[in-house]
C-alpha cells in the first residue's frame, strides 16, 4: 500500500512491504530519459519482479550502482552500505586485500532491502558469485559471453549454443540470460568447494574448449587490443575475486531501461535482448515465474574442469592475465 506525504512538488511516497515500510522521495523524478520512466516506476518495477530479484540476490554481497540524480548524471558504484541505513537491514562485511579494506556490503534476503537500495538511487545490482556464509567460496560459475563491437547477436546466439554443448557434455545445467546490453550470460550452481583462483581456472578451460570448438567466431585473447573486432569473448575472469555483473532482473543504467532477463534455452534464436525492459519483463514475469528458480537444485562438480585446466598448463597453455 502506498501512501503520499510531504508538501514538496514531488510529495513522498511511503511502502508497506511486509513488515517494513521504505520512504520513497523524489518519486517523480525521471530516470530514464528516452522512456520518462520515473524512480517510482523503477520501485514498481521491481516490486513486480520482487521474489525473482531476491532470489537473484539472495545472502550474496552486492554493490549497488546508483545515479542520484538519474541517467543524466553521475553514475556511483557503491561498495559501503552508507551511515543512516535502516536497523532492519542485512549487511555482509568482505575483505579487500589489495587494499586491506574491509566493507559491509548490501546483502539481500527480502524484497524490502531491494527496494530500500532503489530509494538510495540504485538502479543496477551487482551480486558477488557467493554467499554470505562462504564469502571466499563461489558457488555460482558465470559465463560471460561478451561480444567485441563488430560482432553480431546471430554470433553470440551461435556460441550460446556451443557453449550450451559443452555444458551438455560435462553433465552441468546452464541457466541462460540476456546480459542488459548486447551478450549472454550463462549462470552454473556450484558446489562452494573451491576459492576463486580454481573456479577462475575452470572458466578459463571452459572458455578453451569452447574457442576450440568454433575458432573462428570465439577469443579467450587476453588483451582487448589483440582480439578480433567481429568475434565472441567468453569473459572468464567475470569468476574473479571482487568481480560482478547485473544480477537475473536487475534493469541496467541505459536510457531505455533494459532488463538483465532469464531466458529458456530454445528462446535464444528468436529473443531480441533490446525486447526486455522495465516496461516488458513484469508481464513475462507474471505469465512465466523466475526461469531461474530451480538453478539451486542443478549443483555441478568443477573438478572435471579443473582436470581440463591442468591439462593445458601441462601442455603450456598458461593463464593470459588478469585478476586471480
């Protein structure tokens, strides 16, 4: 239920959200220039995607982007739950040993804090691939299908489906959706056995095996300067410590609002990524439940894959570079 108050031009409005009530200020304030969607209509939108966002976030650190004054103005990726948070919300504190820094990082685990962060201007969330109770200890494995500039969605659909092949092969179930932007994200539940640099390791003979499979459309080349313009990065240092990408539903901070959006797998030659957006997926959302939702009971063992990666490290195949 939602209630105004205030005597501003652009009176606040107050959430009842089981047992929490969340403030909402500057509720018309437009966000989303080239569509006039509003801060509410960022609330709205993501109260009609609510247990799909929470189980994207669910007890995993998350940094927020935010854009206090909408997409026209500066962009904050915020890592530290500010001062004056409300009491009822759930925090995780994680270690950043480069900096010997410690934060305490937004951790969801009910619709309420979602919707507290939009308030603060959160438009994108950006979850770490753990949980709070094993911080160190993945237990997602994150297929990142980026394409360079000149590569085509038909492209991407393609390697999808390869890399959907080699998933097949190793027994894993890949959970697919759009990325927001122009590629695909493949989701892996994982058994939280191993710490990042393994299931970094993992991704990398992945990413391999699939360049091997489709060398001419697929680059694991390290530096960007280097690779293709036309070809298909597959991102495996997305598994990295510390690294993230827009969770399953969470919009991204682009002028028409697209949304991060499961998909099925035999959608993926027809879905258009530039089709899911704030305005869209809260229909799809109610006619089809979080395609997501069984992600948790598909566990996957990486120890095959870590008997790829120590293959190519015997065969000198060394890791490019990047963050371990």
């Amino acid at each position: 239920m939602a209630t105004s108050s205030g005597k501003s031009k652009s009176p606040a409005v107050e959430l009842e959200i089981d047992d929490k009530v969340v403030r909402i200020s500057n509720p018309d304030r437009i966000y989303f220039p080239e569509t006039g969607a509003t801060k509410l209509d960022l609330v709205e939108y993501y109260l009609s995607v609510g247990d799909g966002i929470v189980n994207a976030l669910y007890e995993r650190p998350c940094m927020l982007h935010r854009f206090p004054t909408g997409l026209s103005g500066e962009k904050v990726h915020q890592k530290r739950v500010p001062n004056g948070a409300p009491p009822w919300l759930n925090t995780v504190r994680v270690h950043f040993p480069r900096y010997n820094r410690n934060a305490d990082e937004l951790c969801v685990t009910e619709l309420a804090h979602v919707i507290w962060a939009v308030q603060m201007s959160t438009v994108e969330f950006h979850p770490w691939n753990t949980h709070s109770a094993a911080v160190e200890f993945p237990d997602e494995w994150r297929i990142d299908l980026d394409p360079m500039p000149d590569c085509s969605f038909d492209r991407v659909r393609r390697v999808a489906h390869v890399a959907h092949e080699v998933l097949d092969d190793l027994g894993a179930i890949g959970w697919p959706k759009t990325s927001g932007g122009k590629g695909l994200h493949i989701y892996v539940r994982i058994a939280p056995d191993y710490g990042f640099k393994d299931v970094r390791r993992a991704a990398l003979a992945f990413a391999r095996e699939v360049e091997r499979r489709a060398p001419s459309e697929v680059t694991t080349t390290w530096w960007r300067k280097d690779r293709d313009p036309a070809a298909l990065f597959v991102d495996y240092n997305q598994n990295a410590r510390d690294h993230t990408i827009a969770s399953a539903y969470s919009v991204r901070g682009n002028p028409r609002g697209t949304v991060s959006t499961p998909i099925a797998w035999d959608e993926i030659d027809d879905a258009d990524p530039q089709d899911f957006t704030m305005q869209t997926v809260p229909a799809r959302f109610a006619e089809l439940g979080d395609l997501h939702a069984g992600m948790d009971d598909a566990v996957f063992d990486i120890s095959r894959l870590l008997e790829w990666a120590e293959r190519d490290e015997t065969e000198g195949v060394t890791d490019p570079g990047g963050d371990d």
